[in-house]
C-alpha cells in the first residue's frame, strides 16, 4: 500500500526527480506480491496511466512489465472483482455480455478460441431451441416428442462451434436470443494492458500539463489547420477500436460498421493519434452524419469521440477513460473540435443533457457541465442563465466552492451550445416531427 501511494503520487509531476520517483516505486512494485483486488486494481489503473503518460524511457519500461504481468497476477483470483465495466479489460480476467450479430461476429472471427456461450448466465436458454432445431433435425425432433431438450447438449454434439452458429443464424434472430458470450482474452492484446498501437516516437512529460485555463477553443479554431493522411491499411487500427470498446462492455455504431475505405488520421502532437471515420455507406443514418474516432496516447488508447450532424451543428459526445482523466483534457477536447470543424464545416457543437449530467450521476461526478462551461458552452435555456451566473459568482468569490449535486442536475436540464446562432436553441432531433427532418441539409464529409 505504502508504495501504491508513493506511486501515485507522482502522477502529473515532472522533471527528473519525479522521473527518478516513479521508476523506484515502479521497480519496488514489479517485483511485490499483491493480492488484494482492490489493491491489484489500483495498481494496474496507476502503471496504464503511467505508461500513457511517461516522464522517462524507464518509466514506459517498468509499466509495461507491471501491465504484461497481470495475467500471471491475477491466476487464481476471484474474476468477479475484474469485471465490472469502469475498470474491465486487465491481462488475465474476461467479461460476460450479449454482443450485437455484427460484433460478436467480428470478434469471434479474430478471437474464436477466447469465446464460449455462457450458458450458466443464459437467461433464456429455450429461445435458441426453434434456431437449433432447424439447424440440426434431429435437435428437432427431440424438442418434438420430449418434454425437456438439452439445447447446451445439441450445440456441443453438432459443432460447439460459435462461428457456424453466426454463420448459420440471420442477424435479427441472433440478436433476439439475447446469447451471452464468455471472453476471457487471458494474455491477448486485446486486453487493456496490452493494448497498443505502434508509435515510432513517445512523448516524455518534462513539463506541467496544459491546464484547461489555457485552452480557447477560439484561438484553437483559428490556428494553422491539423495534418490529415489518409489510412491505407484501416481493418488493422479498426480492429483495435472495436476489441478496446468491447472489452469495456461498450457498442458504438460507427464503431460497429465503420467504413474502411474512409479512415484518417491526425497527429495531435504531445504523443496523441487521433483516428475517426464515417460509417459504411449501407449503414449510414437516414438524416444525421455520423463520425467517430478514438484518441491514442503513446500508444494506450484512452478514449473515443462520437459525433452527429445536421446542417452546421454537430451533438459531440467525448469520453475519456476513466483512468486517464487527470491528464490534458480541456487540450485534447479542443484539437478534436477543431479536427470536426475543418473536416465537416461544422461551426455549431451542442452537448446533450446526459453527458452534462441529466440522469448520469458519473457526469454529476465529474463535473462535466463546468468543463463544457469554463471552455465557453452557453446553456440553450435562458430560464437557467441566472443559476448559472448564481454559481459563477459563488465560484468566484471563494476558490474552494463546490456546486452541489443537485444543482448541477439542474443545470444538466438542458444542452450546451458552442458557437450556434440562437435557431438552434429550441432544437431537438429526438422531438422533432420526422416530416421537418428531410429538408435539412446534410453535412458531406
């Protein structure tokens, strides 16, 4: 515990005595024997943040052995501590879940021999009997005449075989059966401590953080354009967007049917790839573009960005991973703006009332609608607008004041808008009647 301590520490801090700091703690702990899952738990959140945010070569060194460690660490450990969906993924544990046809099927094509039906969580197991049964005769014959079929005994017989049975199952149907799949990816790159992409260049912190009071979002727009390249060889990197998001029980629909031929990216600097695309034409909404990416740094993915748009206004939903959240993100949130911006002609960004908070308590806790706020969102309800100024004043007379929980939900109530002409205040797609929808101009990519 003492070195855990010591070791977190030094997250965020720099120059060479915090160089020297964390590869002591981090040798002290390569070799130590933690047991304890919250104890393993941490360790692994605190090495996974190092590594994507080093102060030395040594640094990204001792991680990565801690990291590559941890299917060996956690070999007898109780797999229930590992799984839930803040902190799923480590080298060595697995997940349950019920992955859509076109996930499960992509996964399974790359990671067959880590994945098995989970039948002691199948909660409805007689729904895959009528697919069985016309997929094996005698399976139907047996469900005919006796009163009990062992549908787990049929599958096994015939194949036990997950790719014949997506193989052999319409998409739709697939998805009824709600079949949870077991993926335990042991000592696989899929895993987040393995997880990396190949950078020829890592970025070392010997200074501060750029703090988000030194972030303006105009002066990032006006700044000279970001490099795009195209991506060649795209199926590679989309393969490791889709095992990040899986791995952490996540879907996202570009993420899910992305389309290969249109991949770019952008070196944001500071260690940061950024790769988005649009969807496959064949899956494109009818009325919103849809763009997503996900941002590598040093290698470690640490988040993703989702996109919507409708004329010049795009609805941006930014997450990052929950342990890479003490790191530069006011920076990074501007650079992808302004990426949308060039690329899209989007001029108008609103966030939905869920990621400031609206029935999201971990919005609440993290305090979204300040970060949104201080980096110059207005609130599209002008009946909000005094609580808001209430909130700055109080903030601005004592430091150490902290809004309270049910304030900001509240001022979650309704979206935050950045550089939108008032037409777009009273806006809602999810309200609005479908007959208005098709005469709005569709964004091109």
């Amino acid at each position: 515990m003492r070195a855990l301590d010591r070791l977190a520490e030094v997250k965020g801090r720099f120059g060479a005595e915090a160089a020297a700091r964390a590869e002591h703690w981090l040798r002290k702990l390569c070799a130590a024997r933690v047991r304890e899952p919250a104890e393993l738990i941490r360790l692994h959140e605190i090495a996974l943040y190092l590594r994507a945010y080093p102060q030395s070569p040594r640094v990204v060194e001792l991680a990565d052995e801690i990291l590559f460690s941890f299917g060996e660490r956690l070999r007898g450990a109780d797999r229930d501590a590992f799984e839930d969906p803040e902190i799923s993924g480590m080298a060595g544990s697995g997940l349950s879940t019920n992955f859509s046809y076109p996930v499960a099927r992509r996964l399974v094509e790359r990671h067959g021999r880590q994945m098995r039906i989970d039948w002691e969580n199948f909660q409805n197991p007689d729904r895959i009997g009528p697919v069985l049964a016309r997929l094996i005769p005698l399976a139907g014959e047996d469900a005919a005449v006796e009163p009990h079929a062992d549908w787990r005994a049929w599958f096994e017989r015939a194949h036990g075989s997950l790719e014949w049975l997506l193989e052999n199952t319409e998409p739709i149907i697939y998805d009824l059966l709600e079949l949870p799949l077991r993926w335990e990816w042991g000592d696989s790159a899929a895993s987040r401590s393995r997880t990396r992409i190949p950078r020829h260049a890592i970025f070392y912190h010997h200074g501060p953080f750029i703090k988000r009071s030194e972030v303006s979002l105009e002066a990032e727009f006006h700044a000279p354009a970001i490099a795009v390249r195209k991506v060649k060889d795209a199926r590679k990197i989309l393969d490791v967007i889709l095992d990040t998001s899986a791995v952490r029980y996540r879907e996202l629909w570009g993420f899910t049917h992305p389309d290969p031929a249109g991949v770019y990216h952008a070196d944001f600097g500071r260690g940061v790839d950024f790769f988005f695309f649009g969807v496959a034409p064949e899956w494109r909404l009818p009325v919103r573009e849809y763009h997503g990416g996900m941002f590598f740094k040093n290698g470690v993915p640490i988040g993703y960005f989702e996109g919507l748009s409708i004329e010049e206004r795009m609805e941006a939903g930014f997450n990052l991973y929950y342990t890479f959240r003490e790191g530069e993100t006011a920076w990074l949130y501007a650079r992808i703006l302004k990426i949308f911006r060039e690329r899209t002609g989007a001029t108008c960004f609103s966030i939905d009332p869920y990621q400031l908070g609206h029935e999201n308590d971990e919005a609440i806790d993290s305090g979204a609608f300040w970060f949104y706020r201080k980096l110059g969102f207005r609130t599209t309800a002008k009946e909000l607008e005094p609580a808001i100024e209430r909130e700055e004043a109080r903030i601005r007379e004592n430091p150490g004041y902290r809004t309270s929980r049910a304030t900001l939900g509240r001022l979650a109530q309704a979206p935050l808008v950045y550089g939108c002409d008032r037409k777009w205040d009273r806006f809602d797609f999810r309200k609005s009647r479908p007959s208005e929808l098709p005469r709005l101009r569709r964004l091109k990519w």
